[in-house]
C-alpha cells in the first residue's frame, strides 16, 4: 500500500479565505498596512498613497525602517511566530494581517531588503531585487468608489504615533493633540516563553482625544482605530490591547469598562451634565475603584452643589432641605451599586444629616436639667397650660421646667404628654405679665399652641401639623367663646 506524507496538517486556500473576509468592510488593508509599517523596527516615516481607477483601489505602503523584513516568507506564511509578538509595544501578533489583506487582492507585491516577492495571476514569484532601506507594499484591491472613500476617511482617523512621519496621498497627517494623557494599569497580550498569547494587566498611558467626525469615540490600540464606543473621546492605549484576530472587537468584555474607569478617575474634570448622564459615566460610578474626587463630581453635574439624598428616618429633614435650597436625590435616580459607591465617599448625606428635624430626644444626648425653683409666675402659666390642654386637645398634659441654656431647645411636646419649657433659654421674664403684658401673653399663647399642635403632627411643614393648628384655633374660639378659659 502506498502512503504519501506531508509535513503540514494544512493547507489555505487563498479564494476560500477572500470570500470569508468578504463581509469585512475593505477599509480594514488601511489598518493592517499601516499596523505593519508602525511596526517596522526603527521606522521614522510612512507614505501611504490610495488612489481608485476602474474598480480597482491601488496602494503603496513604504516605510524607512533600517531593517525592513525580518523574515521575507513570513509575508505568505500564516500564524508563524512574529517578531512582534512578545513586545507589548508592537501592534502585530498574529502573522495573519498581511496575508489577509493579499488574499483579497487582485496582485499584490513586496519589496524590502531581503529580496521582492510578487503575487499575481501566475502564483507567487520571488525576486532578488532588494531595498536599500525599508520596504515598499502595492496591492491591487477589486473595489467600489465608496469603499475606496472609506479607505481615505479611515486613514484620516489614524492617530499618529509620536517620531513617526505619516504622509497619506501627499499630505502630512497632522499629529492630533491629546485632551489629556494620563497612566492607566490595563489588560494586555503577549507571547509567552513557549509563543502562546497570553493575558496580563500591565502599566501604560492612555491619551484622550476629540473625536473626528460626529459618529463618537473609538478604542485605538497605539494609534491604530480597533472599535466604536461612540463616547465622548477617542481612547489611545499605548500597548497592545486584547483584539481578536480580526482586529475588529476585544476579547476580554471587562477591557473597555476598565478603561473607561480609568478614563473617568483621571478627567472627570472634563465631564459636562450631559456627558454624566452617559450609560458609560454611570458605570463607572458604580466601581468600587472610582475616584471619590471623580464622583463628587459626577453627583454635582448630575444633581447640584447643595443636594442630599431623601431621608425617610426624618421626613421633615427632607423638607427642610428643600426650604433651604438643596436639591433631595430619591432612590431611583441611581441604580443600587451607585448609591452603594456614592454613600461610601460620602458624595451625598441624607437630609437627616444636613438638614435635620430639631429632635430633642436625639438618643445619646446629655440630659437636660431641671429647674428646682420655679418662680409663681411660671406656676401661673403652667396651670394656664394645663387647663388650656384640656380644652383645645382634650387631654391632660404635665408641665416640666428646664433649666439648660446650651443644648435644648426653648420647649418641647412630645408623646408622653409631657411640656417641658426650658427657663434656661425662654429667661425668667418670659413668663412675667408685667409690661408689656399683652406682648407676653402673645407670646405665651403662641408658643403654647404650637406645641399643641404636635399633640397631632410632629412634621412642622407636614400639611397634618397645618391641619391640627387650624383644628386647636377653631376650639380655642369655641372654648373663649362659652367663657371655659380662666384668663392667664
Ligand atoms: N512594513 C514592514 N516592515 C517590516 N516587516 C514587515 C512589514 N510588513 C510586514 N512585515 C513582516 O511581515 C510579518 C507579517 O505581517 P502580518 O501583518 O501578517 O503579521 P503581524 O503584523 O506580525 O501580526 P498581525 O497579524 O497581528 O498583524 C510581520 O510579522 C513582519 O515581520
Ligand atoms: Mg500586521
């Protein structure tokens, strides 16, 4: 029996592979082109010339590396181990760019200073003509007008790398100027010891930039456009980033969120009201790694400068707050991981904390002292008060004397029907009905009232509290009127 046996397990076919790529959008040879000569080591300058004629996009790529090729089969030898694979700073890993965008060419040549390899209809040829310096790309790609336009504004979105002259169809793409640039620790990819791409996080910079055109931001590996985010700016990572070998998504869903953390901790600054209401802002918040600094700003565009969060604990605080200008942030305004990160910076107190209800009883007080010697005039009040408790609440009420000028508060009404009325702050001669007499007795009764009033509500803004005050103020009439009211 015969046996035949090659050593490779494969084969390519070329077509076969160019009607795969088929549904990728042509623009992608400007990409892997220009990959390739940013790429090449100690390149300096880069011309790029795309022109269209008769259903045919014709480009040159030439660079002026030293060094051009490294290896000249590897430009029709897929997945080799590439030079560049184990350098974090080299956009190329896969061996498989350039031969992709060859597959879908109609010929295709390279020239470098190894030698000049040609493919066309007759196969591949390899030549001995050499390149002083660098090497020199043309290709020949069946294309429309409009892809051929894409080429163009695809090159025009490149972000040139520092040191490297781009010049595209005669004209110097001029370096963009970043909004900011800033460390970022970030997912990367490497070959190991053994070629095997794996993941780590590494640091690098990321510079931000205004987009071009109005259709958003994009993640660019090292000047290189990978994909749309669509976000306020386009993001340049300086390192290889983790791409399939499309060089049309990312690999590892957690990637972009993580830049974008990384983007919003160091220029929040730049964050207008609008930009904090993106889905990607929004996220970020919710990391346990944002910026405190970042989020405090975020809360000020988003809500304002005075803002607490609504208090249920103290429904008056919350009206309080509002009295006196603050903006009350309700639960469903921020998802439950936001409110997490943004209660644990302290970005924003409960109105309970700003603007708290007076609470005499606050647990933890110190206790208030109490006046050993009232004096007959603030006996005479005290029955007034209490007889006026039976008529207008209809309950009877006990009155207690305080004697403390710092911490509690001028009188007090609360549950267990107890009045306490604080001589230490109301002074001895509130409760005098010498002249002016009639200015004290005012006082005496409205002061009186009011405290009444929470026999029913405690909320002082609540419409409840309202409600009982009219309620005490019609049988107070009542009361006056059928002459039950000894005078004061
Ligand atoms: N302009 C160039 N200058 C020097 N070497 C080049 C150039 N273009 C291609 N090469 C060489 O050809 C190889 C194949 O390029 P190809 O784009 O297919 O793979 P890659 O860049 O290594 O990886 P990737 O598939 O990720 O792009 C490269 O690894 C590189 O060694
Ligand atoms: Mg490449």
């Amino acid at each position: 029996m015969m046996t035949t046996t090659i050593s490779d397990w494969f084969t390519v076919d070329r077509v076969g592979l160019a009607k795969k790529l088929a549904r990728k959008p042509k623009q992608f040879v400007v990409v892997e082109l220009m990959q390739n000569a940013w790429d090449a080591p100690g390149v300096t300058e880069v011309i790029f010339d795309c022109g269209f004629e008769r259903g045919l996009v014709n480009i040159s790529i030439r660079d002026n590396s030293p060094k051009g090729f490294d290896k000249l089969e590897h430009a029709y030898t897929l997945f080799a181990p590439s030079i560049k694979e184990k350098d974090f700073l080299a956009r190329g890993r896969f061996n498989s760019g350039e031969k992709f965008v060859f597959s879908i060419c109609k010929s295709a040549r390279v020239e470098t200073t190894s030698g000049t390899l040609v493919f066309d209809s007759s196969g591949r040829t390899e030549l001995t003509d050499r390149l002083e310096v660098g090497s020199l790309i043309t290709c020949s790609i069946p294309a429309s007008r409009r892809e051929y336009k894409k080429m163009l504004s695809t090159a025009e979105r490149l972000i040139v790398p520092r040191g490297i002259k781009t010049i595209v169809n005669g004209t110097l793409l001029q370096p963009r100027i970043p909004e900011q640039t800033f460390p970022a620790i970030l997912k990367t990819e490497a070959a190991n010891e053994a070629g095997e791409l794996k993941s780590q996080k590494r640091q690098t910079e990321v510079s931000i930039y205004t987009p071009k055109g109005n259709e958003g931001g994009w993640v660019y590996e090292m000047g290189i456009p990978i994909v749309a985010t669509g976000d306020k700016w386009d993001y340049d990572v300086g390192q290889k980033i983790p791409v399939t070998m499309d060089r049309e998504a990312l690999t590892k869903p957690g990637f972009l969120p993580s830049l974008r953390l990384a983007v919003f901790n160091a220029a929040y600054a730049r964050l207008d009201a609008e930009d904090c209401n993106q889905p990607w802002v929004h996220a970020a918040v919710e990391s346990k790694k944002s910026n405190p600094a970042a989020v405090q700003h975020y809360m000020e565009k988003r809500f304002s400068t005075a803002r607490v969060s609504y208090d249920p604990s103290d429904r008056e605080a919350n009206k309080l707050a509002v009295s006196k200008g603050f903006e009350i942030v309700h639960g469903n305004m921020l998802s439950r991981q936001a409110w997490e990160r943004v209660k644990e910076v302290e970005a924003i107190l409960p109105a309970g904390k700003v603007t708290p209800s007076p609470k005499p009883f606050t647990p933890g007080a110190p206790p208030y002292r109490l006046l050993d010697d009232p004096s007959p005039e603030m006996l005479r009040v005290k029955a007034y008060a209490v007889n006026l408790a039976r008529e207008v609440i209809g309950c009877e009420v006990s009155v207690i004397f305080a004697d403390d000028p710092k911490w509690f508060p001028l009188a007090v009404y609360g549950p267990s029907r107890d009045l306490i009325l604080n001589v230490g702050r109301l002074g001895r001669k509130w409760f005098s009905l010498a002249a002016p007499e009639s200015e004290n007795r005012d006082r005496i009764n409205r002061l009186l009232i009011h405290e009444w009033g929470h026999h029913y509500e405690l909320d002082h803004l609540s419409s409840e509290y309202h409600e009982a005050l009219c309620k005490i103020g019609a049988k107070l009439a009542e009361v006056v009127a059928a002459g039950k009211l000894p005078p004061l």
